[in-house]
C-alpha cells in the first residue's frame, strides 16, 4: 500500500538572516561582559528595555533563555534543580529552568554558539511586573546570588481601560530607575538618544504588526509556530536597526506568499487562534499535528505580545509607560473578550485553542469561564488542552492529539 503523502512544512527564507541577527546578538552579549567598559542589564521582556539601550547597556533577556531551555527540551531535568532550594513546581517554569540551568552550570547557548558558555553576566537586573510577580522573584534571586542591584516596575493589574492616572504612576517608577541607571552605566541619560531608540522601536513593532497580519489571507502564509520564532529580533532587539531591517524583509517575502496564494500549511482548511503560550518543547510536534489535519494556527496573543503602537519618540518615558500597560497580560476579562472577539473576526477563525498551561496561570485565560463566555456570544467553538510552556512533565502528548483530532471532527461537522 502506497504511503499516504504527508504535508510539507514550508521553509520561511528570510529564517537564515534571523539566525544570524541572533547569533550577533549573542556574541555581542558575551563581548560586553567581558568588556571593562561596557554594562550588561538584564531585563524583563516586556521591561524597559529602551531605556536600557539608550544609556548604552548591552541587554539580555532571561525569558528568551529560559524559552530556548524549553525549545531544546532541557527545561524538564533543570527545574528539580530549582525545587531543591525551595522554588515550588508550581510556579513559573521559565523561573525554575532558568535557575536550575545556573545551578547546574549548563546553556543551550553553549550548543548554539560556540564560545560562548553562559547568559554574561548583569551589572544591574530590571523588572517589569506586568507579566507576573514571578519576574521580580526570579531577578531578585539572581540580585542576591550575583550581589548586583535589583530596580523595576510595579505594574497595576486587571484593568480595563488604560487611564492617564495608571500611565502616571508608571511614568513615575520608570524616571525613578534613571539615577541608579546613571551611576551604573557611568554616563547621563540621553535624551535624543532615548528619543532615536524608541523611534526605532515603535517602526519594529508596526512591521511586526504587519508580518502577524498577513496571516488574515487565506491562505495564511504563515502560522503560530511560525511566529513564536521569528518574533526573537521584537524581543531581545527592540529599539535597533537590526530588528527593523529584518522585519522589513521578512514582510517583503510573507506579502508575495500572500500574492502567489502560497499558505503555511497544506489546503488550509481549518483557521486556529491559539490562547496562551506554546508549548516550547512541542513546537515541531504540535505544528505538524494540525499540519496533518489541513488546520491552520494562524493568530495568537501571545505573539501578539511584541505590538506596542503607543511608543511615541516626542513622548519617550511616558509613551514607554503608556505601551507596558497596554499589554494583554494585565488586562481584565472584559478588555480580553473583546480583544479577541475582534481578533476572531479579523483573522475568519473557525475554532479557538486554549493553552490551559499548569505553571503559567497568568497567561492561561481558560480557568475563569472565558472560554464558555466567548463561544456562547460567538458560536465558535473551543478547546482546552492541558500542558505547560517549559515542565513537559505537564504535557501528556497522547491526549493533546486525541483531542485536537477529536476538535478537528468537531469543526468538520460545523462546515
């Protein structure tokens, strides 16, 4: 019997330049901490990182790590590490990892860029508190193993409405951070230099608006999985060329997909919003499971995280300010359905994926009925599949694909 033909997975071409921003990212990294005159911060992903380059710090973002320990399944046998000195499996496994993989003295950068054996590092450690509690947890660990400051950000929580009452008080912690900035880096804050920085960073992060909503076409010319990867430069080089050049030319190639009709997966014929955040280890996995289902994940919130068009140059502090609060996260439930209700029509979604995942339930938004509340005001149906971002320990591989394939007959007989 002749083998059934299995869908292929279509390569993004710009993938080589990413690779390779990337990896001068992180060879710029190890330099400046080897450097007697350059700092190195370490900051929140959604931290002010603008502030940070302008003052002329090389950044590192430990969540990138502890994602890449996810993506090369080494997160699972760290996180007992961090278990030992009281970190609960429950909490945030990007935390745990991160920290275990220090204890253990082991990297995926070691692997992936020869030279370089460790994450450099910090002279100062910066935090935003709008993605979890667990972020000022895990920086002020590294604060008293490593004996460098620890600053950040506060952020309010669960609302609504972003009001200029909120964007005070955090225009006002993110100006408190400039002193003890100053005295690390050893040079004054610039304030054109800021300006240029955010200027580049709101141009990142309309192109990378852009490149998600290529996905509306049908076709999709790409997927989720595709985007967990190359939003990297919107993470870790927001705010420089490098990333604005790149986005640049990975639009230029999804746009003539979008022209030639050529979709990310085979005879799309199912559309996926997918709600939370992947599955780092099971990233090939899960894209070839819908893959083979002609089911196309096209659109998230998670990457979706990296759009911030309120960064404004004659603004700079406080538009940086106004963004951060802005971010999905730490919105309310009703700010959130209505979000993805217009997601949901923008993108012509057919059914929504819920990443119920165990030691992240700040972006897991499938505990508190919202998934009932949206499909009985939308008609589209949901599931939610249990796992986690990093401890695959939580993923029983097995029911995530009877479920999905069982979801997929579901969506059949709704067409």
């Amino acid at each position: 019997m002749a083998q059934a033909q299995q869908p292929q997975r279509k390569k993004i071409e710009s993938t080589g330049q990413m690779m390779k921003i990337m990896s001068d990212y992180f060879y710029d990294l190890n330099d400046a901490a080897k450097s007697e005159t350059r700092k190195v911060a370490w900051c929140t992903s959604v931290g002010p990182a603008e502030l940070l380059r302008a003052m002329g710090f090389a950044v590192h973002f430990p969540e990138n790590h502890a994602a890449m320990l996810g993506a090369t399944r080494m997160a699972t046998e760290l996180i007992p590490e961090a278990n030992t000195i009281g970190y609960s499996p429950d909490i945030c496994s990007y935390l745990t990892a991160d920290i275990g993989a220090y204890l253990k003295k082991v990297s995926p950068l070691s692997k992936a860029y020869p030279g370089i054996d460790a994450p450099p590092r910090p002279d100062v450690l910066v935090y935003n508190t709008n993605q979890c509690r667990d972020v000022q947890d895990w920086f002020s660990w590294y604060a008293r193993e490593l004996k460098v400051p620890c600053i950040g950000i506060t952020s309010p929580k669960n609302f609504t409405d972003v009001t200029e009452i909120l964007i005070d008080d955090v225009t006002r912690q993110i100006e408190a951070l400039i002193p003890t900035l100053e005295e690390i880096s050893g040079q004054k804050l610039d304030l054109q230099r800021l300006r240029e920085t955010v200027a580049l960073s709101r141009e990142c992060t309309e192109l990378w608006r852009q490149v998600l909503e290529t996905a509306t076409a049908a076709p999709a010319p790409l997927t989720f999985f595709d985007g967990t990867i190359h939003m990297g430069p919107a993470v870790v080089l927001r705010g420089t060329r490098q990333a604005v050049d790149y986005y640049q030319q990975l639009l230029e190639e999804l746009r003539q997909r979008m022209a030639d009709k050529v979709g990310a997966v085979d005879n799309e014929k199912y559309r996926i919003y997918w709600e939370g955040m992947p599955v780092w280890g099971r990233l090939r996995q899960h894209s070839e499971l819908f893959a083979d289902l002609q089911a196309s994940v096209l659109v998230s919130t998670y990457c979706s995280s990296w759009i911030f068009p309120d960064f404004d140059a004659e603004d700079p502090i406080r538009s940086m300010a106004k963004a951060y609060l802005g971010l999905f996260i730490v919105r309310s439930d009703t700010y959130k359905e209505q979000y993805i209700k217009a997601m949901l029509e923008k993108f012509h979604i057919d059914g929504i994926i819920y990443h119920d995942a165990k030691t992240c339930p700040c972006n897991s938004n499938s505990r508190y009925g919202m998934p009932q509340r949206l499909e009985q005001e939308t008609g589209i149906p949901s599931l939610v599949i249990s796992g986690d971002l990093n401890d695959l320990r939580c993923v029983s591989d097995e029911q995530t694909r009877t479920n999905v394939e069982a979801f997929i007959e579901q969506l059949e007989e709704r067409k």
